[in-house]
C-alpha cells in the first residue's frame, strides 16, 4: 500500500509508518461504504466543509455524516504530523497492491 499526502497543495513527506497508518485508516473509513468492492485506487479531497472520495475513479456518494467522519478523522490525523498546519485543503492518494 502507498499513501500520498498533500496539503494546502504542497505535498507532505511522510515516514513509512505515517504512510502507512494514514492508507490504513482510508481504507477501513472507505471499505464500510457502497460501491467500494474491488479497490485498488483511492483519492479523498477534503476543502472547507467538502469531502469527496473516488474509488478506482469512481465518486462514491457521501452523506453528511459520512463526510463529517472522514472530515475529522482525516483532519485530526493530518493536523498532528509535524510541519503540518492548517488543514484547509487535504488531499490523499493510496494506492492498494
């Protein structure tokens, strides 16, 4: 599994166990929702209060509590690595293999 993280359009290095927990948590927040069967791609934007997720370049539909969840989640996470500030635009790609 790869994961890639960029914020605020500036890419964030990431050591191999920030990585991987970060394509982890994506994976399992992803996983439980419909029309995820099969993943080998996953991208999730998050800007302001929107959240968008594709799964192998499909939009996967989210509620507002769905997209609430993945909001904090993703946020909380990546607003604790160090260097990281605002979070106001999030992007992660993980590539499953």
């Amino acid at each position: 599994m790869k994961a890639k993280l960029w914020v605020n359009q500036k890419p964030v290095e990431m050591n191999r166990f920030v990585a991987d927990l970060l394509g982890r948590v994506c994976v399992a927040m992803v996983s439980a929702l419909k029309g995820t069967e099969n993943m080998r791609q996953i991208d999730i934007q998050l800007e302001k209060e929107e959240v968008t997720a594709t799964v192998n370049g499909q939009s996967i539909p989210l509620n507002a509590f769905t997209s609430e969840v993945i909001a904090n989640t993703l946020r909380g996470l990546v607003s604790s690595l160090k260097g990281v500030g605002d979070t106001g635009r999030v992007s992660i790609g993980v590539e499953i293999e």
